[in-house]
C-alpha cells in the first residue's frame, strides 16, 4: 500500500528526520546509535522514528529490548519513481521551451 506523497515529503522535511534518513543509508541502526549522533534526546529520536515509519519510510526490528531501524526498500522506491517522473516532466518541458526558442529565431 503506497503511502500518499505529501505525507512521505512532510515527514522528509524536518531535518532531524533526513539526517536520520541519512544516516540508515549506511544500514540498520538501534535507536541509541541514532541519538548518540543527534542533538536531540532519544525519545525525541523515537518521535521521528515513529513519523518515518508512519510514511513508510522506515522499518522497524526488534531485538531483546532494543528497537532497530532500517530504510524500507518499497518505501524508498515509491519516492524514486514520483521523483525520477517530476525529472522526466522538467526534461520535457524545457526540450520543448528550446524547441519553441529555436523556432522563433
């Protein structure tokens, strides 16, 4: 079930929330390790995790006590594909503002 894009974006523009983003590219991670890094508290951290997650953005695993997070493939790929079709649309329309300067001259 694909998430709807203003929501996956929101939760993408806290910066908190993209540095975290960021820093599971790198692979899993609990969320002590993720804190460690941040200057915010771990259960700020928690709150952002939550909100990643909610966007599908993230996954969740846990371990004994410890909750580790992971980038979600499906969720990644959904903002790859909105993001590689707004480039697509910019391509095209600036071919056709050159082709339209180009017929002018």
């Amino acid at each position: 079930m694909a998430i709807p894009l203003p929501i996956v974006l929101d939760a993408l523009a806290d910066p908190t929330r993209l540095e975290i983003v960021s820093r599971l590219r790198h692979g899993p991670q609990s969320v002590g390790a993720i804190a460690s890094e941040l200057p915010v508290s771990r259960p700020a951290v928690s709150i952002h995790l939550r909100v990643l997650a909610e966007a599908g953005l993230v996954t969740r695993r846990r371990e004994g006590r410890r909750n580790f997070y992971a980038l979600r493939p499906q969720g990644i790929a959904e903002l790859r594909t909105w993001l590689d079709g707004l480039w697509g649309d910019a391509l095209t329309a600036f071919a056709a503002y050159v082709e339209s300067m180009e017929v002018r001259e």
